[in-house]
C-alpha cells in the first residue's frame, strides 16, 4: 500500500488564499471580488499587494457574480469568493444566465462547503452545491481534499477558458498530496491500488477513505483509492478501469447523496458496467449546529462509514 503522510494540518481555504496570492503576482489579468468575506476566503494577501484590481462588493452576491461576469468582456479573469451557501443557492439564477448561458470565464470559489462549516448550522451548511454546479451546461466543477490540492487547482483555473466551481472547506485537515503534484483538470489520482473494492472519494473524505483503506489492509481487504478532485467532467476511464478489476465500488463526499459524485458515478456504471455501489454521504436531510467532528460522526461520513459500507458492498458482488 502506498503511503500517504500528513505533512501539517491545514485549512483549505488557506489553499485557496495562497493560490490568489500567487496568481496575483503571476497574472495581471486575474481580478479578486469578494462579498464582505475578506478574511474567511484568505483574500488579504491579494488585497494588500493589488488593491486595484481587488473588489470589496459586500453582502450583494447577485451583484457580485453580475459583475464578475461584466469584467470578462475586458479580458480580465475574475475569481469571486464567499460562503458556499452564498455562492451558488443564492445567485443561482445569476450564474446561470450570466455565466453558464453566457460562457463568461468566471471562477466561482466557494469556502464553507459542507458539513464541517460546524457550528453555524444547516442554515449555512449546503449539501446540494455540487450538484446545482454540475447540471449547468459548460460549467466545471471541482471539490479539493487538502491545502496543496486547492492552492495547485486555483493556480489551474486560472489557465482554464470558461465558468468553473471551485469548492472548499473551513476546518483544519490533513495535507497530504505533494506540493508539486500537477493538478489536471478532470484528471482523477489513483492513491492506492487494490483488487478487492474501489472506493472514490472527493474533498474532505479523501483523507478518510486513505484511514479506510488502512484499516480495510487489516482485515485482509484490498482497497483501491482514487481522488475524484474534478466532479465534471468526470474521469470515466479511470473509475471504469478501476471497477473492471474490483467489481463493487464505495463513493464518499460531504454532500447529499442526490446530486453528487455518488450520482456521477452510478450513472457512469449504469451506461457501462454496472456494478455494485455504496454510498457514504449524506442522507437527503439538511445538518444542524455542531464541530465539524461530531457532524462528521453523525452523519456518518468519516473512515469507519467507509469500513462499514465497503463491507456492505462486497457481499453484493
């Protein structure tokens, strides 16, 4: 099994802050637009070293998305940045017919995603982001595991031609993929080769499903892990090749289980090989107030569900 360590906990919007920071000093045409959240999306690096071309446009989110959208007409590439919930339910109706309709080259980055938003509750924590994002025509969606991965996929997006979604999270989590590691869009990683089961994890279960496949090893099982960093376009070919050898396969994300990768996934299988799956994400129900680590427990998506449903899903071979 190949090993992947911590090299130091770290938030991944603090990934996200220094991939801004260096696109600052990188590229002139990059342009910040943050609604009244400077601080929580790690823009005060960008705002200090290029105050022009940083825009404070406060709590006007339909506005924001409004004028990003105006600013590539000029040629600039303006990434906007607030709260998930913020970032897509509420402008939806904005991206869709000022970015996505109109093929404008906004990157949407959104920090907050999830559960692990914690104690601020359901009415913060969205769970359906990823799956409003992927049914939009055109749009790329990507959901980042640590600190290295969102920096490196910010610094991408930056290269890439049309509207994206770029999502992250607010806790501290372990930072593991290396620093120089190139991040391709729709690309997945293979982290772990097994023979026994797949399982494809995004965004903070990453980690989690690395724990499982060590537990799983314990057990006798051998676990396959691939990192799905890019929801659409999905990697098919790697979870049909993946699946071709192990014959079931586990998803595990931090979003509804309508709507997300387990989604994705599952309507790749039906078209090509179906085969048995197990979802671990959450159970069409909104959160509530708690730390990220006891939501994460409740609701069931941490290493031990991925045990638990890996289990499951092999006896269904």
């Amino acid at each position: 099994m190949k090993k992947y360590e911590n090299t130091g906990s770290k938030d991944t919007r603090s990934g996200f802050g220094a991939g801004m920071t260096e696109l600052g000093q990188k590229n002139e045409n990059v342009v910040a637009l943050c609604a009244d959240l400077i601080g929580s999306l790690k823009f005060d690096d960008f705002k200090k070293n290029h105050p022009e071309r940083f825009f404070q446009i406060g709590i006007a989110e339909a506005n924001m998305i409004g004028i990003a959208a105006g600013l590539t007409i000029g040629g600039k590439i303006p990434f906007t940045g607030t709260f998930a919930n913020f970032s897509t339910g509420r402008v939806y109706d904005q991206i869709r017919q000022s970015v996505a309709y109109s093929d404008k080259n906004v990157k949407i980055c959104a920090s907050h995603a999830g559960l692990t938003l914690g104690e601020d509750g359901a009415t913060h924590q969205i769970l359906e982001d990823i799956g409003l994002m992927k049914m939009l025509p055109g749009m790329t969606v990507i959901n980042t595991c640590d600190y290295n991965q969102t920096k490196a996929a910010t610094l991408a997006l930056a290269d890439h031609h049309g509207p994206a979604y770029l999502r992250f999270g607010r806790p501290v989590v372990a930072n593991f993929t290396p620093a120089d590691e190139p991040f391709v869009i729709g690309k997945a990683i293979l982290l772990n080769e097994g023979t026994d089961v797949t399982i494809v994890a995004t965004g903070h279960l990453v980690w989690e499903a690395l724990i499982a496949a060590e537990a799983l090893e314990a057990k006798g099982i051998s676990a396959e892990v691939i990192n799905i960093h890019t929801i659409k376009p999905l990697d098919e070919e790697a979870i049909l090749k993946s699946v071709a050898k192990t014959r079931c396969i586990v998803t595990a994300e931090e979003h509804n289980y309508l709507g997300g990768l387990g989604e994705s996934v599952s309507g790749v299988l039906a078209l090509n090989n179906p085969t048995p799956q197990e979802f671990v994400a959450v159970q069409d129900s909104f959160g509530e107030s708690g730390t990220p680590e006891q939501l994460m427990e409740k609701y069931k998506l941490n290493n031990q569900a991925i045990v638990e449903a890996v289990e499951r899903v092999i006896k269904r071979k």
